[in-house]
C-alpha cells in the first residue's frame, strides 16, 4: 500500500525518545502494518526529507490510516499540517497547499518579510504565471525550512492527490526540491 520515494535533507531535529508505533485507535481495523511503516519513515526524517504515497482504491481507507498517522505524530510532539484537493469546481488554484500554509503559519508565525511573500497565495488570487509560482515555491520553502518551524519535526498530508490542479503538483515538485530532495 506504501511507496516511498527517500530524499535528503539537512536534519530536523525529533525527540530524543524513539517514537513507539501508534496504537491503532479503536474502530480503526487492521492497518497496524501500514502505521508500524508510517512510524519508521518518520524515524528516518531525523536524516532528511521523507516523502511518501499512499496509494490505494477509493475507500481503502487512505484518509482513515492518514488521519491516524497524523494525530499520533501531532501526540508525540510533531508540527503537522493536512492539506485537501478539493472535489468541487472553483476552488482557487494550489488550494491544498493554501491549507498547509495556513496550519504551519498558526503554528509557528512567520516574520512580516515572510509573510508579504506569502500574501497574495494566502489572500489574492496566487501565482498566474511560472515565474510568479516559482518565487511563491520559494517562499515556501524558506517558511518550512526556517528556524521556527525546524524546532520540530514536520509532518505534511496532501490529501486526494489524485485530485491535485496543476499549480499544487507544481508546487509539491518546488518544495521537495527546494527541501533538499529530488523530483517525485
Ligand atoms: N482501517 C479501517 N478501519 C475501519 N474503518 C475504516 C478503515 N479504513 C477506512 N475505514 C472506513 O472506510 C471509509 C472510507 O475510508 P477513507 O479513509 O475515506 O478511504 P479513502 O480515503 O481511501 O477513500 C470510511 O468510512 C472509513 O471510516
Ligand atoms: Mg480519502
């Protein structure tokens, strides 16, 4: 059910404590296997950025098993951020990664510099050209790399990637690689 794909990065620093596997909530069935591997993947984030696709038929349960993963990563003291494709027309362009945006902005505040290169993807209508998506994915880069938010460990959901726009793939390729890591 898991690919993984490695990428590295300078590290980020996690608990000194080996993280224990998460227990599968009551009314979550099965799925200890796929949360055990969650588990290690984030263990290797000490070494850099790890990226990971969930991939099964609709209602396999990928939100479930990711909702899961992320309250407990949230549990033992990890920033964590959910961004969704959404399934309605309208939506402004890299939607999800507006959502991401948001939650790792309540978390950990960025400087007024930081935040007027974020403004008009958080407010406006976003990049309408390469060049501007380009200096927009920067931005975001320098938000999750910055010293605020590398006091702990970060965790990233793109929900219902199959459902990405163009602009929020784009934007997935620009952070990964602006993070350290390779294309996906
Ligand atoms: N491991 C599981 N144990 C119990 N219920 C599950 C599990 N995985 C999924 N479900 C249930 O199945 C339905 C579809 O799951 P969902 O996570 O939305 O699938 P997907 O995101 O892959 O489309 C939901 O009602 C969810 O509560
Ligand atoms: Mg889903």
């Amino acid at each position: 059910m898991l690919d993984q794909a490695e990428h590295i990065l300078a590290p980020v620093g996690l608990p000194a404590a080996p993280l224990a596997a998460p227990a599968a909530p009551p009314g979550l069935l099965g799925r200890t296997r796929e949360l055990a591997r969650l588990q290690a993947v984030a263990r290797r984030a000490i070494r850099g950025v790890q990226l990971v696709l969930v991939s099964c038929d609709a209602g396999g349960g990928k939100t479930t098993l990711l909702d899961v993963f992320r309250v407990a990563q949230a549990a033992a003291g990890w920033t964590t951020a959910l961004g969704r494709c959404p399934e309605a027309d309208g939506a402004p362009p890299g939607w999800a990664w507006r959502e991401v945006v948001e939650e790792v902005l309540a978390a950990h505040p960025a400087d007024p510099a930081l935040l007027a290169r974020l403004d008009n993807f958080r407010t406006g209508s976003g990049p309408s050209a390469p060049e501007q998506t380009f200096w927009l994915a920067r931005a975001m880069v320098d938000l999750l790399t910055g010293a605020a938010v590398r006091e702990r460990p970060l965790l990233l959901v793109l929900d219902d990637l199959h459902r990405a726009d163009g602009q929020t793939l784009q934007l997935l390729r620009s952070v990964v690689e602006g993070t350290g890591g390779h294309r996906c």
